[in-house]
C-alpha cells in the first residue's frame, strides 16, 4: 500500500500497479490558506470602475456584477463574466435617467436579474431595475421619491414567498431609511418599515431571510449610543422588533453588512467598528433569533495579519463562514477570514501590495459550488479601479486505484474550478509526450476522470493543454 501524493500544477505523481486500495486526500481543503487569481481588472473606459458589489453565481454558472462608477455614461456598468476569467462583457451602462450607481444584484426564480442604484431615476434618489442575463429587457421598476426611501445602498434579494425585499439608506418619515418589498413584476411596493433614528436604528444595511421566514439585518446607527443596531421584521411587515443595541466597546458598532445563519440556527454578523481591542478594529459576532447569546468571537484585529472594518460574511455548503475586512491584513490592503464549524478564527488570505493585486475588499464572497470563492475588490489591480478575483485552496489531485482480473482502474478527481486542467499519463518521466486520458465530467465541486491499464507503473499529471 502506498500514501497518497498530491500535486499543484505542473509536478507529477507515481502509481504503481497493481494495487487494491482506495485513496483518500488526508488534508482538509478548508483548513488551507487560500490562493488568489486575478479573473479580471477594470480600466474605467468601458468596462466600469469600482466593483463594491461583488459578484453573484448565476443560474447558468456565469458570474454578474456591477460597477458602481465608470462605463460609456460615467454612471457604472453591469457585466458578466466566466468563472475562469474569460467571457467578460458589459450588458448594461448605467444613466442618469434610469438609474445610476448600482450595487448588488440577486437573481430571481424567473431568471432575471435584479437590483437597486443608489442614485438616479426619475426621482434622482434611486431606482429598483430587472434586466435580463443577456443584456435586454432593461426595466426600471420603481423610482424612489424620498417619502418611502431614497439612496438604496445594499443589495436586494429575493425571498422564500418570490417576493423582492430591500433596504433604502435615508428617506422616509425622519429621513433615517426604509426597508421595502416589492413583486418581481415591480408591482406591490410596499414600505414595510420607516426608521426614526431611536431607538430602531437607522441607515438600515443588508437584510437577510432566517429558517424561520423571518427577516433579519442591521441598521448601522442609531439606536441609543448611535452605534446601530440589529432587528427581526416579519416579511408583511407587521412585526418589527429590536434585537440588539450596540455600545461600540467591547460588543462592536456599526453593523453595516448583511447577516449569514449557521448550521446552528445561530445568526452571524459582523460589525465595522468597536470591539474589544481597537475602537475602530469592528467585531464577528453570534447571536440567536431571539436576540439572546450574543457572544462576539472575534474582535479585530487580534492576531498578527488580521483585517479590521469587518464586512460581509458568506456561508460555503459545508457550513464554513468567511467574511472581509475592508482594510489591514499583512499589507494594509485588506483581507479575508474565516471561523469553521468548530468556531475556529484563522485568517485565510491577505491581499498583497496594489497593484495588481486588489484591496479595499467589502463585497461578500460568493460560493462558487466548484470549490472555489469569488469576489471582488472595489479598488486595486492595474488601473487601481477595482479586480474580479477568485480563491480556492492549492489545487491537489487524488486518487482511487483498484486491479481486476489484470485491469487496473484509476479514478482521478480535482476541484471544479480548476476545469481548464485535465489528467494525462506516460510510461516513464522522460517522455516527452504525455497522453491525455478521459475527459473529466463534473459532480457538483469535484471533476472525475477514468483510466483503465495493463501496466505494472505508471506517471499521471495534472495540466492545462499545451
């Protein structure tokens, strides 16, 4: 029996035949610092500038975003691109008139995509727009006119009853924000509540859908010490409630990002500034729907390389939760974390020095289901305007191996972003010529191939085609 070996791109790896045994990679792909890729960065002139955002993975397995400046018009773009770095097109430049400004999207079951600028429209304070994936069919649904919210700062999503919720940043009865509902047609816009400042908050962020189909989200001031706090309203919005107020030391101030919920029904958030050990360092904390065991279990920064000005956080299939600091990080241009199921804190990635990497992260990542994370930071890359990045952990290939009757069959596997790589295999290492073997096919984050031999040894590698 021989261990497993793994390789990044370019080293090769031995089996030997024949063997009976089933291989399993003994490293623990989440446990691992994470490597970036640079998928695209924005020059203005066209494409867009500043990508605050970030990206969402869309039903056909592209990834769409917004820029909130830039494009033919001045007035920000909304583009799509793949998930390997190509493809990059720009479906809408933002104007004046119907909207300018935007943030980010979410993609209803209809198949459409949606979202808020945060200036524009026929008011000039905002406008709520659907477009479809290829560009055509831009709408602008409904145009705020400060009485029921102006200035939409955060995303939209689309909850569980096919109904578009948001937040509006300033406007209504004390200008300190709404939160909204509307149909997918733009239909039934309905304020749902108005914030006076306190003690409910104002300036409401991000809101989020619960497991119990109650929505919750932060607003990020107001409320006693005007350090923000965090609600739970009823999506008819007949019940709105206050579930906590910040104080800024030691429990966090300004919750200004939206809210993940655990696999342990738990609420996760985080908060931009206060904490424990630096005023302005922010806060990852836990609570539950009630309001009760708040415990912050992260103040920022805490360790060496850590973020500070906590962001959005994301939830990966397994449960593991990572989030952005906008600034900090081993080179002061941010960073991401990440708190496993064990509610271990370990710093997964730290932007290098721009350019070309990226900084000033704030958009949340967005699980992939290919193994990897994608986001966006809002400045960075070449022309400073902004990068799409991907991260995921070192690419490693495994292996099952099995001999019958003379036949011996080797499974090999990767992860699915890496889908420009595929297996192939020589006799010896000096051989120039490698042979590419089955075609890989996808199961959910995973790419299979299959190899059948008769030989006693062999070499495989992972590789892109020449």
């Amino acid at each position: 029996m021989f261990p497993l070996l793994t390789t990044r791109k370019g080293r090769t790896i031995l089996f030997r035949y024949p063997t009976i045994f089933l291989l399993a990679c003994a490293i623990t792909a989440r446990a691992q610092k994470l490597n970036e890729t640079i998928l695209y960065g924005f020059t203005n002139s066209m494409d867009g500038n500043y990508p605050v955002g970030g990206v969402i993975h869309g039903q056909d397995d592209s990834l769409y975003g917004t820029t909130s400046y830039g494009g033919t018009n001045g007035f920000g773009t909304l583009f799509k691109i793949n998930r390997d770095g190509n493809g990059y097109r720009v479906l809408r430049h933002f104007d004046s008139a119907t909207g300018s400004g935007p943030n980010g999207l979410a993609q209803a079951t209809n198949g459409l995509l949606y979202g808020a600028t945060t200036s524009g429209g026929s008011n000039s304070v905002g406008a709520i727009f659907s477009i479809n994936t290829n560009g055509t069919s831009y709408k602008q649904l409904h145009a705020f006119s400060t009485s029921d919210g102006a200035y939409p700062a955060y995303g939209l999503f689309c909850a569980s009853n096919g109904v578009i919720y948001g937040t509006a940043s300033q406007g209504g009865i004390s200008n300190a924000g709404t939160a909204f509902r509307m149909n997918l047609d733009g239909s039934g816009f309905q304020v749902l509540h108005q914030y006076t400042n306190s003690p409910d908050g104002a300036s409401p962020a991000s809101i989020m859908q619960a497991a119990d189909g109650v929505l919750y989200g932060g607003a990020v001031s107001g409320g006693i010490s005007n350090a923000g706090i965090v609600f739970r309203l009823t999506t008819n919005g007949n019940s709105y409630s206050i579930l906590r107020l910040f104080t800024n030391s030691p429990d966090g101030a300004n919750p200004e990002a939206n809210f993940v919920q655990g696999k342990d029904g738990m609420l996760y958030g985080t908060t931009v500034f206060g904490g424990a050990t630096y005023i302005y360092g922010g806060t990852l904390f836990k609570m539950n729907t009630n309001g009760g065991s708040y415990a912050v279990l992260h103040s920022f920064p805490s360790i060496a390389g850590d973020g500070i000005n906590a962001d959005a956080l994301t939830i990966t299939a397994d449960g593991t939760i990572y989030g952005v600091a906008a600034n900090s990080g081993a080179s002061s241009s941010g960073m991401v974390f990440r708190l496993d199921t064990n509610g271990n804190y370990t710093v997964a990635f730290g932007f290098g020095t721009s350019p070309p990497d990226g900084r000033n992260p704030v958009a949340a990542l967005t699980d992939g289901g290919d193994g990897a994370l994608y986001g966006t930071a809002d400045h960075g890359g070449t022309a400073d305007l902004g990068i799409v990045y991907r991260l995921a952990p070192p690419l490693q290939l495994s292996a099952q191996i099995s001999s019958s009757a003379g036949t011996n069959t080797s499974v090999f596997s990767w992860p699915a972003w890496a889908s420009g790589y595929g297996v192939r295999t020589s006799a010896t290492l000096s051989n120039t010529t490698w042979t590419a073997i089955n075609a890989p096919v996808r199961s959910g984050s995973t790419l299979f191939t299959t190899n059948k031999s008769t030989a006693l040894k062999a070499f495989f590698r992972l590789q892109t085609p020449p």
